[in-house]
C-alpha cells in the first residue's frame, strides 16, 4: 500500500502580541477519493489521505452498497496524478445489485449525497434503532466527548479536521477516525468498528462536528441508537432521529448537554450494554 502523509508544515505569518512574526504550522491535506466498483468510479469524495481501507468499508456499508464487511473481497488503494482510488472488488450479488442500481441513476455523482435522482431519494427511509436496549447515563455522554476530544492527534496538529469515536459503556472509546469531511470521519469510524466486530448497537457515535440529516442516517444505518455532538443538529435530523428511535445528543460541553429525542435512554446509575462491543 502507498504511503499518504495526512498532514504538511506549511509557512505563515501570524499575529501574536500586537506583533506580526513569520513561522510554521500543520495543515491537513485534502485530496480527492474516488469509490470504484468494478473498475467504475461510483462517486468522489474530499478527503484526508489516511484510514482509506476503513473508508471503503465504511462508505459502502452507509451508502447500502453492502451489508456486511464480508461482502467486500478487496480493496486497492491506488495513487493517482491528481488523487487516490480505491478499487473495491464486491461479491458477485453486490456487484449485481450496484449495476442495476447504476442504470437507475441520473448521472455522474460527486461529494454529499451519492447516486440519488429524486427528492424522494434525498430524505431516504432510515433505518429504525428504536428496538436497541442499549442506555446511556449522564456520565457516560459526557466522558465520550471528553476521550474523543483527546484522542484527535491530526485536530491537535492543524484545529482543520473533524473527529468520530465509537464509545462503548463501561470500555470507553474503541475507535476514532479524523477527517477534513465530517460525513467522511463517520464513514472512517463505521468501517473501523465494523471491521474490528463491533455491533453498532453496542454502543454511541459521537462526533466534533454538527448533526446534519446524512449524519443521523449513518449511525442509524451502522445501527447504533445514539449520535452524540459537539456542536448543534439541523430540524431535519431531530426530525429523522425522532422516526428512527435515536437518542440524539448534542451541545455537548463540559458536563452540560442538550437531549433532543429519545430522552428516555438517558438513565441514572449503571448503563444497560447491547450487544458485543
């Protein structure tokens, strides 16, 4: 596999103390990713060039084109003069069914939401969670934020990235995925935990950025009950959270939180655990 440097040292001239200085600092690389199927490119993303085998996991499972990791059978990261594509090789069904899924298509797709030609397609059905028994207490919600926030090593590097962690209760983070996308992290994580055999109704997406509508569909689709956030949701992910039985968790600061839907899967005392985590 080619080797893909995340981040570069770039110079700048900053402004500290009523002085302008000269000096250094990290940003993130961004750099297009291309999801090919069968030798054909099936969308392209902005991306940072790291985790990219978790990439292709993930964007499969949260875009439907797969199930199951087992329905991958390779993945080739090749480097391109202008970005990176990941050649994916399906299972004969999978391929099959992307096929007829393309010939329903538009046209060319890109960035945001990949391979969709209607509105109707655009606020798809999300998969419900309501059934997960898994709970959450207080405590639980506020240390996921707290290890996601110190387990960033590229945000600590360049503040430019997003971050999503899995959080378990009673293990605490399993996994942590950065990016400069935020639908492109959560797409990260997803592969990463999915990999690693967690269930994800065993336990909380938590993310740095915004919920947004295609964030809530993620998680639900990974098949956990819980998306917790730094920062605020849209009306339409309250509302998609809502109809799938996700317990949506957002403004998260310090100790103070804000509980959106499913505010009945907040407990006192111990959490309830689902699942292998």
């Amino acid at each position: 596999m080619a080797d893909f440097v995340s981040s570069i040292k770039v110079p700048e001239t900053a402004r500290r103390n009523g002085r302008l200085a000269e000096g250094e600092r990290f940003v993130p690389e961004e750099t297009p990713v291309a999801f090919s199927y069968a030798g054909s490119t099936h969308a392209v993303m902005m991306a940072t060039p790291a985790d990219l085998e978790d990439f292709a996991y993930g964007f499969s499972l949260t875009e439907g084109i797969i199930a199951d990791p087992a329905e991958i059978e390779t993945v080739e990261i090749l480097r391109e003069d202008k970005g990176i594509d990941l050649q994916i090789r399906l299972g004969d069904a999978q391929n099959d069914a992307l096929t007829a899924r393309r010939r329903h298509m538009a046209g060319p797709v890109g960035c945001g939401l990949c391979g969709i030609e209607s509105i109707e397609q655009a606020v798809r059905v999300t998969p419900s969670v309501r059934s997960s028994p898994l709970t959450l207490n207080e405590e639980d919600v506020v240390e996921a934020v707290r290890l996601l926030n110190g387990q960033q090593p590229l945000h600590m590097a360049t503040r430019a990235v997003h971050g999503a962690g899995f959080y378990v209760p009673g293990t605490g983070l399993v996994a942590v995925r950065e990016d400069v996308g935020r639908h492109n992290a959560l797409d990260k994580l997803a592969g990463a935990a999915r990999r690693a055999g967690h269930a994800g109704a065993a336990g909380a997406v938590v993310v740095t950025s915004r919920v947004s509508v295609e964030m809530v569909q993620k998680t639900a689709i990974v098949g956990s009950p819980f998306i917790i956030a730094i920062s605020a949701p849209t009306a339409l992910a309250i509302r998609t959270a809502e109809e799938a039985g996700m317990t949506l968790i957002a403004l998260v600061r310090g100790d103070e939180f804000e509980i959106f839907t499913g505010a009945e899967r907040i407990v006192s005392g111990p959490a309830r655990r689902a699942g292998n985590g």
